[in-house]
C-alpha cells in the first residue's frame, strides 16, 4: 500500500532512505508521444498535447512517479541553444516522426581552444551559437531568442505544476548541462576529433575545460532558477570507459566531475549524472562524492549491480530497463528483470527505477506496461 | 628500424614514427615492408583493447598515426598498393545518423588491409545492394544506436538475400544496443560489441586471419 507520495517516495530513495515502494522514473516522451497519438514534432513543441499522450500512457499502461529527463515542449530551445542543431522531427526537412539525433560534426578547431580562453568563454559560444543561428546577431532578434528561452521555461513550469497535479514529478526539470569535455566532444568538436586533440593539445583542452567550468556551472544554476527544481541532469557519455582510458579520465575528466558536483551540492542541488554507455570501471572515482547527495543514472550498457555494490552506500542507484529489452524483449523477461533491480537494488532503498537510457518510440506497450507495474509488484 | 615502426606506433609516439617513416624512406626500406609493420603495430594495439590495456581512445590515436604515417608512405609505393584482404560495404543503417562506432570500424578495417567502402550514415537498404553489386564485396557490416536501426538492418538483411547475394555474402551488425536477441531479430550472421570484434569476424568471414 502506497502511503508516500511521488515527491517524497523519490527524494527518500535520492537520501539513501528505504521508500514506501522503489519509485519508478522512465525518460519516456518519445514513447509516449507515439503511443499517445501524436507526433514527436507536436511532443517537442507543443507542451500541452504532449502532457495529454503522457496521461492517456499512464491511463492506459501504468502509472509513474516521475519523468527523468523530459523533452516535451523543448524544440524551439533545442534549436536555439545547441550551437549545431541537430535533427529535430519535422524541421529543416526531418519528417514530424523522425527521431531527434545530435549531427557529429566539427564546429570549431583545435586551435580554438586558446582563442576560447582569450575571447573569454561566453563570448566564444556565442561566436560559435551564431554560426548557424545568424539571425541572432541583429540584437531584436537575440531578444526575442531570450523571451523564448524565458516564456518557454514558465510553460514548463505550468506543465510540471499539472503533472505534479497527477502525481508525476519532473526529475530534473529542464535543467540540463554537460561538463566541458562532455560539451566540448558531444557538441563543438565531434568525438573523434576531440578524441586525437586531447592526445595532440592535451595542455590546450585542459585549459579551455576549466575555463568553460565556471560558466556551465552558472547556467546549470540559472536553468534551477527558472524551473524551481533542485535537482541538475548532468549528462555523461564521452568520458566514460567505452570511449576513454582511465588514463585520460583522472587526467582531463575526473576533475571536472568533482568540481561541477561539487559545485551543485554546495548550493543544495542534487546532481543527477546520467551515464550512458559503460562507467564501470570508474564507478569507484565516484566514491569521494558526499553521501546521499548524487544519483548514478544508468542506461544498461554499465553494471548496474556492480554500481550498487561500489557505490550503493554513497549514492542513489537508478535504471536501468534496456532499451532493446522493451523493443524487442518479451513482457516475461522484462517482468523478471524489473524483478531483480527492485530486489536487489531496491529492498533497502536508495534506488529508482529507470528505463536504460530512453523508451523507445517503438517499444512494446506490454513491455512498458510491465515496466511501470513492477515497482507495485515486487516492492517490499 | 622497421619494428621500431611497429612499437612507435602500438606506444602512441605519433613525432618520432613519423621521423621513423620518413627516415626508412629515404634509406630506401621497401615502402610494403613498412605498411606491413604498421599494421602489426595496428594489430597489438587490438590486442592491447581486447585485454582492456588499451581503450577507445588509443584506439582512435593509433588508427590516425597510422593513416599519418601510410600518407607518408603511398607516394613511394608505384603500383605496388599491397594485397586486398576483402571487400567490405559498411554503412550506419537507414533511419540512424550515428557514425562514431561505424567509423572506428572502418578505419580500423582500413588499417588491417580491407577495401571498405563507407557508405555513410541513414543508408537506404538498397543502396547496400547496389554497392555490393558493383564491388563484389564479400561482408556488409550495419551499424546503429537507435532501436529503429534494428528494423532498417533487418531490412537490409533480406534486400541483400533476395538480391541473391546472401549466403555466400555475409552481414554483420554492431552498434550500442546491439546484442545475441537483436541478431536474431535481424537475421545477420554475426553481431559485435566493439570495434576489436568487427576486426575479428572480417577475418573470420573473409578468411584473411583477424586481429
């Protein structure tokens, strides 16, 4: 019998406490989206339709505590704020169901690390957000950009308010941010490029990450401001042991992790760090983080029962349903797998579960079903 | 000084193996000579990344040492271009614009002595047919991150078997979420999980002996 609710049954498990039951917490827009008769170019902008297919998905397959990351409602942003658009459904040419993908390409060169830092860090993206977003350098135009940015994030805010009203709460809001390197591989420099500069430039990129921390970091507070949630996704992938040895990671990342964790604890934010691809081998790096204070997001590709066993004492567990199971898997083996994360992970608390890392648009409805049914099932 | 070609790059010293190169080449060392220890070289980085010495990252910086110093080489070769290993097509499939695991397989195969030809990303299925019609290409490799990846590949899959091509070409896919349930979805002949294993299973299928 559930007697918490959504808020507190995920802020416990955030604390390392044992909640009511594990609380379960998808990124499922896309799915939900086409599951609720929508395209994904009305989910990215068009706030209110996309909160009708999330409902009519909770009505039909289950209910959830909360959203992870949620990307209704966020295109116009998307493609205002990301120096290199990327394919957004039903824009420039993509079709209204095409699925959102980041372009890996180059937007700047290894010699602009340094310019980075002589320009000073603000300045250069905006130099750099111009480039495909020329219309910004007419200054009426740069100050409708920013009432978007604004207006849009107070709809956000209306929509978490009615979701709440449902009991889902948003994650993290829409308070996202990348540390340097992650920002720097994922959207300035494409990852192989990135990759040879570190061997190549490594003083260069070292200098430029430090100096894009402080203002990342500032971001990541305003965007708190602006939802009223206290929690920050903060997105890895790059920087993980799939695609970097420890070597590179205690030399370039693992400074960065700490310093933009640390800064979101000291001012009572509660890191979300959404690790794709497999961490595994860096889980312990993440032992020194304060007690109680992160979560470790996961999409399946990492262990997450060695996470748990690394890290259980020191952090929320979340994840991690894998994206390949809910397409392709039967409801059987989703059901047995569900069962195994909430016993395992689940029966003292501090874990959430979480699709691994998105519901796929074409998942199987049984299977998500399952997934949002399980937490019910098999918590004690 | 050819080995130490060979160690200079499986150590990452990207200035000193090129002085290496040029030196052997104005000594006049036989330009296949050096290719053929590169690719050693190439080949104890695999091992390296196979037993977790070595990671992407080293991966990637071999394979652009090695493209550096193969620049260097080419103009000394003639028409001596070294034997073909195999032909491979390799594209990310249609609906998916992904590349970076498609094109560290690539390179990689590249490096081994593959002709690949590199279809790119978002690859319509019958744009492998063609290709591996007008090259006689002997393994098509698929690549995908997203889940919608999975129907193009098994698409492709059966475009190459009822162009007639398949068995005797083989197909296989990689890609993050790709695993054993995803191949049997698709229908490949193999799937791997990294690039090291893309390597393996060309040498595998087109019997030239893989990383």
């Amino acid at each position: 019998m559930d007697f918490m609710s959504s808020a507190e049954r995920i802020e416990t498990a955030i604390t390392l406490g044992k909640p009511d039951r594990v609380p379960v917490v998808p990124i499922i827009d896309f799915f939900a989206s086409h599951y609720g008769g929508i395209t994904q170019h009305e989910m990215f902008f068009d706030l209110q339709k996309a909160d009708r297919a999330l409902l009519k998905t909770m009505d039909e397959l289950g209910r959830m505590d909360g959203q992870n990351l949620s990307y209704a409602g966020m295109g116009r942003i998307v493609m205002l704020a990301i120096p290199n658009p990327p394919v957004m459904p039903g824009v420039n040419g993509a079709a209204p169901d095409d699925q959102f993908q980041f372009l890996e390409t180059s937007l700047m060169q290894p010699q602009e690390y340094l310019e980075l830092i002589e320009r000073g860090p603000v300045r250069w993206m905006m130099d750099k957000l111009k480039i495909n977003h020329p219309s910004l350098y007419n200054p009426l135009n740069f100050t409708k950009a920013m009432a978007t940015v604004i207006g849009d994030n107070l709809k956000f805010r209306r929509s978490m308010k009615r979701m709440r009203g449902h009991g889902v709460e948003s994650l993290v809001a829409y308070n996202i941010v990348f540390p340097p390197l992650e920002f720097l591989s994922l959207l300035m420099r494409s990852f192989n490029d990135f990759t040879i500069d570190l061997f190549r430039y490594p003083d260069e990129v070292e200098a430029a990450c430090k100096a894009l921390r402080g203002p990342i970091c500032k971001l990541g507070l305003q965007l708190v401001a602006l939802s009223g949630v206290k929690r920050v996704f903060i997105g890895g992938t790059r920087t993980s042991a799939s695609f970097m040895s420890p070597r590179l990671f205690e030399k370039f990342a693992l400074p960065e992790w700490e310093a933009v964790c640390d800064f979101f604890i000291r001012r009572g934010i509660t890191p979300v760090l959404h690790f794709d691809s497999d961490w595994t081998p860096f889980f312990h790096y993440f032992r020194e983080l304060p007690k109680g204070k992160c979560v470790m997001n996961l999409d399946g590709t990492s262990d997450i029962f060695k996470a748990r066993e690394v890290l259980g004492d020191r952090m929320c567990i979340m994840g991690d349903v894998p994206a390949t199971m809910l397409k392709l898997g039967e409801p059987e083996e989703v059901d047995g797998y569900c069962r195994r994360l909430i016993e395992e992970l689940g029966q003292d608390g501090g874990f959430i579960l979480s699709s691994g890392c998105t519901v796929p648009i074409d998942a199987r409805p049984e299977n998500v079903s399952t997934m949002l049914h399980s937490v019910k099932k098999y918590s004690k | 000084m050819a080995d130490d070609i060979s160690s200079l790059l499986v150590e990452l010293e990207e200035e000193r193996l090129r002085r290496s190169v040029s030196e052997a080449l104005s000594r006049g060392d036989d330009p296949l000579t050096l290719v053929e220890k590169l690719r050693e070289g190439m080949g104890t980085v695999g091992q390296r990344f196979e037993e977790h010495e070595y990671y992407l990252s080293e991966l990637i910086m071999s394979a652009e040492i090695f493209k550096q110093a193969l620049a260097l080489i080419e103009p000394h070769m003639g028409a001596a271009t070294g034997e073909s290993r195999g032909r491979i097509v390799i594209g990310t499939a249609k609906g998916d614009i992904h590349d970076i695991g498609k094109n560290i397989v690539a390179t990689l195969l590249r490096c081994k002595g593959y002709e690949v030809y590199d279809l790119g990303e978002n690859v319509a299925p019958r744009l492998f047919v063609e290709k591996v019609k007008e090259t006689g290409a002997g393994l098509v490799a698929l690549s995908g991150l997203l889940t919608f990846a999975f129907d193009a590949m098994k698409e492709t899959a059966e475009a190459l078997s009822a162009a007639g091509l398949r068995p005797a070409l083989k197909v296989i896919i990689g890609g993050g979420p790709v695993n054993g349930t995803v191949l049997e979805y698709v229908g490949a002949d193999d799937w791997g999980k990294d690039a090291a294993r893309a390597v393996k299973l060309a040498g595998r299928f087109l019997g030239a002996g893989g990383t």
